[in-house]
C-alpha cells in the first residue's frame, strides 16, 4: 500500500512513483537469496586511499597533521 502523506501528486506523477516501486520490487525478487552481496563501490576503502600510506618512523607524527 502506498500512501500519500503530503502533497497532492498528479496521476501521472502517482503512476511514475508506483512503477520505480514495482521495478525494484521486481529486480529484488529476481535476484538469488542465498547469493553473497557484493559490496558497492563507494563503499570501498581501497578508493579512499589509492597511495601507499607512509611508515610509520620517528616523525610519523608529524605526518599526521602537518602537510607537506
């Protein structure tokens, strides 16, 4: 059941929202239950960091703050 709560959508508008609904019902179903999820990748730490962090050595901590 969908229910408008604010707003007053056109049927148009009602019948686009209703559609994207069905079709991700529809790819969520298709898809394999037992299947492992790969994760999506913005969620991947490797994007974040794509250098070689430095070694940590005796003035490691003034490379966590100070650029250069």
């Amino acid at each position: 059941m969908i229910k408008v709560v604010r707003g007053n959508p056109t049927p148009e508008e009602l019948a686009a929202a209703l559609a994207v609904v069905q079709a991700r019902a529809a790819a969520a179903a298709n898809t394999p239950s037992g299947a492992p999820r790969l994760p999506d990748a913005w969620a991947d730490p490797a994007r974040v960091a794509r250098e070689r962090m430095p070694a940590p050595g005796p003035a490691a901590w003034g490379r966590t703050y100070w650029p250069g």
